[in-house]
C-alpha cells in the first residue's frame, strides 16, 4: 500500500509538473500538499500512521536516518516508476510533538532544466563575462533555477567541470559530481581540496552556507579556478555583503569576485508559464558591467509582460 501511494504520488507531481510535495502533520491528521509557482493545493488528508510510514519510505530511500525523527535531515533520491525516473531532494524535521514533516523537491534532469528568460540579452551577456578565472555568486529565492544556470553556463566551456553539492540536485553524466557526505567527513571544504587536484575548468559548489566554505570557495578563486557557486541573500547587493559578512576578507574578495547573478522567477499572467528575470554586476578591472532589477521590471510591465500586482510584489 505504502509503496503504491509513494508511486502514485511522484507519478501525479511529475505529471502535474510540481516543484514541491509537502506532508505536513494537522492535528491527529497529515496534509499532501502540492506546490507549483508559490500556489499551494491540500491534494488530500492522510492517517497520522500512513504519513509516517509513506515519510520513512523516502527516508530510506534517500538513505537517510529512519530512526532519527527529532532532528532535520536531508537526502536525495532517484525515483524509478513506469520505467522513467524522477530526481527528488528530500527534507523532513519533527516538531515539538515529534511529528516528522516531509518536503519533496520535484528535480529534474539537467536537459528538462531550461529556464525562459524575459530577457534573452540579459542572460547573453552573462554568458559572456562568465568565461573568465574567477569567483562568480548566483543569489535568489529556493527554486529560482541557480543551479540550472550554473549548470548552463558551466555547460559552455567544453571542459571538465566539477560540482559540488549537498545532495546532487540535477544529474549530468558529462560532469564530475560530488555529493557531501558528513559521516565520512566529506564536507564542502574537503571536496573542495580534493576537486582542486583535478584542476577543473569549472568547480560549481552547490551553496555557500558558512566561512569555512566561504573561504574555500575563493581559495579555489584565486588559485586561478572558475568557480561558480550559490549564497542566499535577499537582493543583489545583500549577496556581497553575505560573504563579507562570512568571512571578513575583504581584499581576497576584491582580488577573485568577478560576478554576481540574482534572479527570481516571474509569472507571465498572459501565458502562466514561469520565466526567469535576472540582475548582475560583473566586475572587469575598474569597470562595472551592471543590469538593474527595478528596471527590468519596469519595461516588462510597461511592455505588458507582468501584470501591475507582480511588478509591485517584484519590486526591490
């Protein structure tokens, strides 16, 4: 039974194209939620003794602790059903009556990854000032595409690239992708040691999250690597002052950041499909290249691609 429903789920999130599926405890009941495009729908309500055991399913499957229910866990998993296969990103947590909440990213391979932009030239020049040594920091919402853009642009050099993630989000078999892994001591710092022996073209770390990977991170920078790597912040500039917040050397990042990339996702109300606006400041020398966010948002609402109330939701 357990193992139908987990299929009938993946089956129905695939088919339906969602980003999320939550189950979350209410009272002696769990909700199945379904997100697409930040639109949550409650698909239906389950025993408190089906969510568990449907929860520890993924957990196993995510090779994740079964037993743990207390603390917060991440895991991945590649789900076969039907013959076709679905990359899912699993996190759970128990709350203080220690009911374990489950969230199923729905992940996708990298050539069913491909973002529409609402600004083609925007993304073109990116392109072209991302080919060069150096540190280059992509921001944005959870879901927003990082890592597709990463892969994309990375995707472009023709040469060895390595990732570095925590856990693999898409698969591509043309790279070399390493997964952290705590209970061997592979951390975001280690890996990043390792891979450098391997002279990458391209190292793409999947998240910027503490100082130890900060510095790490522009360590690889500065002996002379491409790197490419995701940091939360809630606006372009505050992605900067993320990693100086992180690390306090200023002058190392003077010396290696050459790019930082932010974007969101937008929903075009005339076609409900969701495309992606970015904003940058790619650094060459003295010069700042840079592409505002209001701005954007403020031609594509007068060229009548956003609606009003997106442009003020959207609005720095």
């Amino acid at each position: 039974m357990i193992q139908q429903l987990s299929d009938e789920l993946v089956i129905e999130g695939k088919l339906k194209q969602v980003q999320d599926v939550y189950i979350l405890p209410k009272g002696q009941e769990y909700q199945l939620i379904f997100r697409k495009n930040d639109k949550w729908r409650v698909q239906q309500l389950l025993d408190e003794s089906v969510a568990e055991q449907l929860i520890s399913r993924f957990k196993y499957l995510g090779q994740m602790d079964v037993g743990e229910r207390r603390k917060a866990q991440l895991g991945a998993c590649t789900y076969l059903v039907n013959g076709e296969v679905q990359r899912l990103r699993i996190s759970t947590v128990g709350n203080y009556r220690q009911q374990e909440s489950m969230v199923l990213r729905f992940l996708h391979s990298f050539g069913e990854s491909q973002l529409f932009y609402f600004c083609p030239e925007v993304l073109e020049t990116i392109r072209e000032e991302t080919s060069r040594r150096g540190l280059y920091l992509f921001g944005g919402p959870v879901g927003s595409g990082k890592t597709t853009l990463m892969y994309a642009l990375a995707k472009r050099a023709h040469a060895q690239v390595i990732t570095i993630e925590d856990p693999v989000e898409i698969e591509e078999e043309q790279y070399l992708q390493l997964q952290i892994n705590h209970q061997i001591q592979q951390d975001y710092e280690t890996l990043i040691k390792l891979s450098l022996r391997h002279h990458p073209d391209v190292l793409i770390i999947g998240e910027i999250r503490d100082q130890q990977t900060a510095m790490a991170a522009i360590r690889a920078a500065l002996t002379g690597h491409r790197v490419y790597a995701t940091i939360h912040a809630k606006s372009l500039i505050g992605i900067r002052e993320r990693l100086e917040e992180l690390t306090h050397s200023d002058k190392e990042i003077q010396n290696c950041l050459k790019g930082i990339i932010y974007q969101r996702l937008l929903t075009d109300e005339a076609d409900h499909l969701v495309k992606g606006a970015v904003a940058y400041q790619l650094y060459q020398g003295d010069e700042i290249k840079e592409a505002d966010w209001n701005t954007q948002l403020k031609q594509l609402l007068e060229d009548g691609r956003i609606d009003e109330k997106n442009y003020k939701l959207e609005k720095e």
